[in-house]
C-alpha cells in the first residue's frame, strides 16, 4: 500500500486495485473587453472511477470511465505485456485505449500536471483524435531513455458507420545527463494523420492556457476538408533537486483537400515553464518516461507535517495566425501547488492572457486575467 | 464490517470502501380522466456507483456516479476536513459536490427517505441547481444540535460558456428534549438564489408524490427570465421509540426581471408525515443531522428473523397559484416498507393524488390512484 | 479467489466482488460493391463497470454498467433470491434489470460468445426491449434441466411519459443425456410482446455477424405501428469433450394494427455452429444453463503455458422476406480463439457476408468479407 491506497492479491498473481480521481475547479475571469469573457464557472476537470491490476509478472490491464464535463468518457481501456529485455531496458505492448504520448504535458496524466490545464503546445496542437485512441502502443525503456510508438484509430465513443481516422504517434526523450540530484532531458514526438473520409470540416477552437471558460479560446476560424497532418515537437529541460525548467515546441502541419484552396496550414505553439519545490522534495518529475508526476511528500499534513509547497510560472504561446482567419494568443501563468499528501493538492493559478481573434465572438486584441483553483484527489 | 460491506485500512491510514446503490421501482396508476396518465412504469430510482473514504482521522473523501433516469450524473464528489471542537462539537469543511440540505427529506439520501418520493417541499421547492451543487459546504453538529451553510454554484455537468448561478443554502435544527426514548425537532432552512443572466426562463413543473409518472405534475405555467429567489422551510416534529411525526412547511420566492411583468411569485408547499416500526426498532431518524437513515434491523432476514416492518402515512400540498397559470396539487400517501437488513428494503406506497393546473396538457380538476413498489439494496 | 479475481467476504456473510469487462475491436471490411462498407472500424464492443456479491447464503445482487458504444447503460442491476428445493433442485427469484434467456448465444453473456458477434437468431429476433428488460425473473435448475422464466418492461433508462411496452420470455433445456465427455442438449424459447400505445413504428435493421460496420445490415423496410408479437426458437446439438456443435432456428411473428394494411409479419432466423479446443480442456459450455462459458484453461500463458486454442465455425441466415421491403442475408464465419488464462481471451474471426435488402442504403445483392478481432479481460 506504498501507493496511499488498496491493492488487493489473489494467490494466483491476480492483482486488482481501485482507481479515483476527483478535480474540483473553480474560475472567475476578468478584465476582458468583452462581458461574455469575465464569468465565473465551477467543473469537476476529472471525475473518475476504475481499476487496475495485473496477471502474473508480465501482464496488465487499467480501466476508467470520466463523467467531468457532462460527457462520459472511456479514457483508459487496455491490456498491455511487460517484458524485460536486459537488466535496464524494458518493453511493453499494449493494446486498447491509452492515453498517446505528445510533449511532456501532453504525456502526463490531467491529476499529474503542474499547472491547472496543460500547456498550448497540448492544447493547440492535439491531433482529431483527441488524447486517447484505440489502438496498439509499444513502449520501451532504457536507464536514461524511452521510446512509445502508438498506432489508433478513433477513441472508443466514435461511429462505426465510417471508415476510421487513423493516427501514427511516436516520443522518445534521452538524458544526456542523468544523476541523482536531477536530470537533463531532451526530448522529440510527431505524429502523423490520415483523416476519414468522413471528416469534411477542420476546425480549431483552442481553450488557453484554462479548461473552465469556453469562451477565452483561439480560432483557426472556418476551414475546411482535410487530408492528412503532419506534427512534430521539441521538448528541452530538466531537474535539479526541487527546481525544474522545460522549453517546448511544436507545429501542426494540415493538408487540405484541393477543393479547399488552403493548402498546408501550419499551427505553431510553444511554452516555456518552470517550478520550486520549497519543501525540499525533489522536482515531482518521473525521468523514465519524461513526464511529471505526483509528489512524494516528505512531511504529509495527515502526519502534522505542512505537506509539500511548489512555486510554478509558465509561459506560452498559440499562433494559428498561417490559416486565413486564424488567431493569435498568449498567456502568462503563476501558479501555487500545495501538496497535502502522496494523492490530493491544493493548486491556484493566476493567468493574464491575451487573444487576436480573426473569427468567432469575440475578434481583435483582447486581454484580461484569470483566477482557477483545484482540490483535487487521485489514487 | 459493522456496515454490512467491504471497507478496506491500509497500515497508514487510508481507507477505501465502494458503495453501491440499486433502487428498482415499479408503478400503476388509475383513475385519471386523462388516459395519459393511467399509465404503468418501471425504472430505477438510483443506480449507482462510487466509493468514499479517510485518509488519517480528518480528511474523508466520496465520489458517487448515479446511472439511472437515461441520464448520468455525478452525485457526490468532495472531499472535506474534520474537526473536533470540544467533547460534543464537531465541524467539517466539504469542497466539491455533495447534496445541500433543505427539510428533512430534502436532507435526507434517496435510499433512506421513508416514502418512495421525496415530499412535496423538497420537490416543489428545489433550486436551480437542483439537490446538488459545486462549491463549499460548512457543517456543525452539537450533541442536540446542527447548522450547515452552503455556497455552490451549478452541478458538475453543467455549461461552461456563462456565468454560474450561485446558491446560499443553510440549515440548522435543534432538540429541545431528547432522551434515549426520542427527541424533539426543530428546525429551519433557506436558500437565496443569484440566476446566471444565461437563465432566460424559469418554469416548474414538480412531479406529484412519484417519480415515475411523468404526466402526474403540477405546472407553474410559463414564466420568463428571474432575477434571484429566495425560499425557506420550518420543520417540526420528532420521534418517541418506534414511533415519528413530522410536519414541514416551506416557500420559494422568485423575483422576476421588470421586462416580465411578473415581479414576485410566491411558490408553496407543505406536509405532515408520521411513521410507526411494528417490529419493535427505533424509528429510523438520525437524531445529529435531523434526516431518516436506515433502520438498524434487530433480526435480519438472513439469519432467519422477519426483518424490519414500517408503517407510514403522509399528506402533502402543493400550491403554484400565486403564478398566473400557477396550478395545484395535493397528495395522500399510505406505505409499508419491509427492511431485510441494513442495506435492503421493500416498499409498497398506496397514493391518492389531486391536481389542478391551469397549464400543460391536463388542464382542471384531476384524481387519481398510484400503485407504487421498491426493491432496493445501498451500502 | 479460484476465479482468480478478487472477492470480499465479511464475517457477517455479506460478500463483495468488483466486476471489469474490457472488450477492444477491430474490424475490416473489403470486396462488397458499395464502397461504404469496406470500412475500417475500432471500438469496444464492452466497457463495464460493477460489483456483485452475496448476503447469507440465499440473497445476491449484482450491478454492472457499459459504457461502449458511445452510451451508457445499465446492463445488469438485480437482486435475487436462491432456494434449495431438493439435492439436485435450486430455484431462485430476481427482480431488476438482468440479461433475459432467448437461445443458447442469447443467453450467453458478451465476454463468453465463442464469435465476436451474436448468432443470427439472437441478433434478427431481439424483442424491441433488447437484451435486458426490467422485471422479475424466475430460474429452476435441476441436474439436467432448467426453466427461466422473466416478466419485463422496458430497459432502466426508458421513457416514464408512456406505459411500458411488457414481455414475457421464457427458456428451457434438457440433457436426455449426460456423461462426464458431454452432454446432448435440447432448448426452446419463446417470448411474448405486448406493445406501448407510444411505439408507432417498428422497423428492424439487424446487423449482419458483425457489430462494428453498421453498414453491413439486413432492413425489414419501413413497416408501421406494432400491436404485439410472438415469437419462438429451438436449439438442438451437444458436446463431446473439446467438440461442440449447436444448431438454432427461430421465428417472430409480428402483428401490425390493421391501419398498416401489414398483418402479421414473419421475421425467421437459423445458425449451424461447430467448434473444437485443440489443447485438451473440455468444450466452454455451461450445461446447468445452457449457455457457453469461459474456458477452465488448463495451462494459463502466465504460468509458462499455451492457452487454450480453439477454432469454430458458423453458418447463420436471416429472412426478413415476409415483411413487404424485407431484405435477406447470410454470413459463413470461421474462427480462432485464443484463451490465455480463465479471464482473459484473443479472438480472430473471418466472415463472409451476403446480403439482399430492397430498401435503406445497399439494395440488391451484395457479398463481402470481414476480418474482425478481439481483445479481452472480463471478471
């Protein structure tokens, strides 16, 4: 029960364990030229049941169902192999629904992420598919480096009156440098899809840098059938005992169908982010697969200790600015995260953003300020 | 195990136990002039899943997903702190979602109230937002005392694109006299509603007496956009052995915006209900939190005894005519609820109901006849 | 836990037992004549959630929700009691929502089906209220016998503007021989409909050995408002240590109101079916119920084993040709199955398909190939 919750073991190897995760939001926004911007909203970002476990010494399953935002959502639904190649590499092959790797934020789990949503590079240039996909996954991992391979068609709630849309989505990072005060991390993904032909419309409406206010979001505005896409992106940082800084990059290259007039449509986004364990933990960073993780707190509040206290600041950036109506946007983040023990934090986020809407309700500069906050447990 | 179901401690201090709860109803009704509401039914009441636990001996977490009614919806999810204020003075801080309390039944778990549907205060009176809420919830409880404030806004599943409507919801109650034999009740509850401007109009249209008959309602008739509302509730009554009586009465006062013409509509609605245990048990009334819960059966079913046996009784008035096309509506309801054990109950209600509405599809004088059973099983 | 997953048992004799059920597929379809159904298609043809469990030794219940294909619904949600009447004789009472017998794949749970996909029979003759319906069920088995017998209305999550359409269904086998190699098996059902004055139209459009192209179907055509139907199946075949082999045939007679012009409608079905385990366990058929199993695999590829292999094959027909626009169909299937422990299966079908249908989207003679597999753990 290292974990903080129930695993339960059957004689046979049979290994069943619960899964949970509640994140209560809360926002208000303001400052915005536009009266439609500054509401205020509750949410429950993720609103989770399910389980996981494993067969024997090599074979493993998870499940779980989100019932936030007034959609129910299979997310995670597959069975994987594990095997050992050498004393310091490891493979496994999953099949089913799980989320695919893209960025670091992009590969850590929503109760995982340092700030209250991920960053633009996730938001902006998520592939049709979404985060989740059904399909095949191989993942294998070395002492300082990892590569995941996923090949999906659509998410588990699509039709089955077309053909599917099918994605090709691959991530490898590498330390260069790896010691026990920290790492540094390189790290690179792409992906590449080839749209149904069922798809004849294609457009971006990017939520920035905040997952509670429909309507701060960056347009690419109306485009049109798509062929195919091409992303890739870059990501550079590391740790050093509890500070860590990390640099990403990305583009999303849409090829229209000629019938379209557009042509290639390049999405561009980047983020550059930063954080302080003031505790003394380490930075809450997993180097084996290059994404971040929850806090092993030193001094847990239901022990009488303070819990764990992180310093966050983000910078980012959305430019959708190569589609004929697309905009443009920014967002500066400062954020808050109180640690209370191994499954729940407390986390507060102040975001000053600026939009340049070529399309939609709310077209022209515009900035304004928002204040989030999230209570959140998972195990 | 003293529930009757699974609760899991690990050696740190968390524990985790999953709740279930499968409310199975039918029902007959006869002796409308409209045929459409001569009409028999199935359905299940709730269908639940979800856990709730502790994490040390001051946080407590719930998570609870309802499946019935074609409809998902998260119920509970929130977690709070615990804190002992003197030998007989408890509080306790909730954030999440978690059902607000209003009346006695209103306060009351849909597999613990007495008759198969709440009563017509919880009914005819409920906010906006329902039974449930997102926000902060602040309870008190005293050896013969409680007071419970709530500020929330929508439920999880709503829209992000407007404001939240908020709600200040409050109750308290007090026992004058109690003994090991029973106690006096009283008690008191309000709530002010601030409606979003997203909310256009406001219509109510309150099931009578049941749930599974959609055409057995009383309407308010159109109205339009509202303002705010204010509503409040007394509660008196108590319970001596197996022996309860209650008597509620309570009012919703919605200010409508000057363009509607309408200005203040008073809704009302009132009830007396009293119950008696045959078999010998304490009435199943939660003395601490002034709500039934269920009966503590001294000879279960399944070690051989008969169970428990409840005879209960209720009248009820709803009256919707301060709106202009404002109808209304009353209710005789007599039930036998047979308890297996702690955790599973049969019901029978027999329920005459009266309606005069000036709205809808059954416009005048009505009365009829519902037949209405339970089988039901919650841990 | 020879089950080999986890189950909960209290002093007090309550038991507890989480249920999962994952099911992952994927399908290709090539050489029919209309290009929209050579598509590919992913999902899940289950994603469950729930529990199950006992209370003394004659109550259990059980719950379960799916949440594939983009819905949710509450299969399973009953209680039950069981009685021993004699050494050889149990009976038991539910009530609840519980998947209702109709022919041997009929009656067999999801994970169990020794094809991805229903037989015809199964598929061609649903009754409008589908798999599950809730009411009472009531079970008899004796050593070589059983009868099911089950009174519903409609699923949990219909409508309660409208009295429920209601169904008497009904199953019963006998083994007039049975050795420790197999038994010969003979089955009947029939089921009876009587229809809500609210459905006005019936139109059946079954798929054709598949469940993810739904192109690939066979039309009834447009009919009219139904007045109630009848309908009735035989099931005749045995096992033979690891051989099987079953045929089924049914009929539904519809009965149209007279302003259709209809009359009675003939819907008929038939499936011949065969299989063989090649590595030495015994056929998975359940002979107490009727109904196919999962396979007792005898070396579990998580000890070092091979699994249990096991190929089958299906010949299966549906004629919709009584109704005026009914269409026709038949689908040839061959496949392998690969069983890697008691939970957990592989499956590989390859299906041939022919059509005829005189209305919806693919009229006139067609003819193609599937290849489908699965994925799956269920507990």
């Amino acid at each position: 029960w290292s974990e903080g919750d129930p695993k339960f073991v059957s004689p046979g190897g049979f290994s069943f364990r619960p899964r949970g995760r509640i994140l209560i939001d809360g926002q208000l926004a303001s400052g915005s030229r536009f009266s439609d911007r500054n509401i205020s909203t509750t949410g429950a970002r993720a609103a989770r049941l399910g389980f996981e476990g494993t067969y024997g010494s090599n074979f493993f399953y998870q499940f779980e169902v989100d019932f936030a935002d007034a959609a129910t959502e299979v997310t995670s639904a597959y069975f994987g192999w594990r095997k050992k190649l050498s004393n310091s590499v490891t493979t496994e092959l999953n099949v089913g629904s799980r989320l695919t790797e893209r960025g670091i934020d992009g590969s850590t789990g929503s109760d995982q992420t340092p700030f209250l949503e991920r960053n633009a590079i996730t938001i902006a240039l998520v592939p049709l598919k979404g985060f989740f996909g059904l399909g095949f996954t191989s993942k294998t991992f070395g002492s300082n480096w990892h590569v995941a391979v996923s090949v999906v068609g659509e998410p588990i709630n699509s039709s089955s009156a077309s053909d599917d849309s099918t994605t090709i989505i691959g991530r490898a990072h590498w330390n260069p440098i790896k010691t026990s005060a920290g790492v540094v991390h390189l790290g690179a993904w792409g992906y590449h899809e080839d749209y149904s032909s069922s798809v004849t419309n294609l457009t971006v409406n990017a939520r920035e840098a905040n997952r509670y206010n429909d309507n701060i979001r960056i347009f690419t505005g109306p485009l049109g059938a798509p062929n195919h896409s091409n992303a890739f992106g870059l990501e550079l940082g590391g740790t050093h005992n509890g500070l860590w800084a990390f640099g990403e990059y990305g583009e999303r290259h849409i090829q229209f169908r000629p019938s379209t007039g557009l042509g290639l449509v390049k999405l561009k986004a980047a983020a550059v982010s930063a954080g302080w364990v003031m505790t003394g933990e380490k930075a809450p960073f997993a180097q084996r697969g290059g994404t971040f993780t929850m806090m092993d707190v030193a001094n847990p509040v239901f022990e009488g200790g303070l819990g764990a206290i992180e310093l966050v600041a983000r910078y980012e950036n959305t430019d959708f600015s190569d589609a004929p109506l697309g905009g443009k946007g920014r967002a500066w983040t400062a954020g808050l995260n109180w640690y209370l023990n191994d499954i729940s934090r407390v986390m507060l986020n102040y975001i000053h953003f600026k939009t340049n809407n070529k399309s939609g309700d709310y077209v022209g500069p515009d900035a304004g300020n928002l204040l989030g906050t999230r209570f959140q447990i998972s195990f």
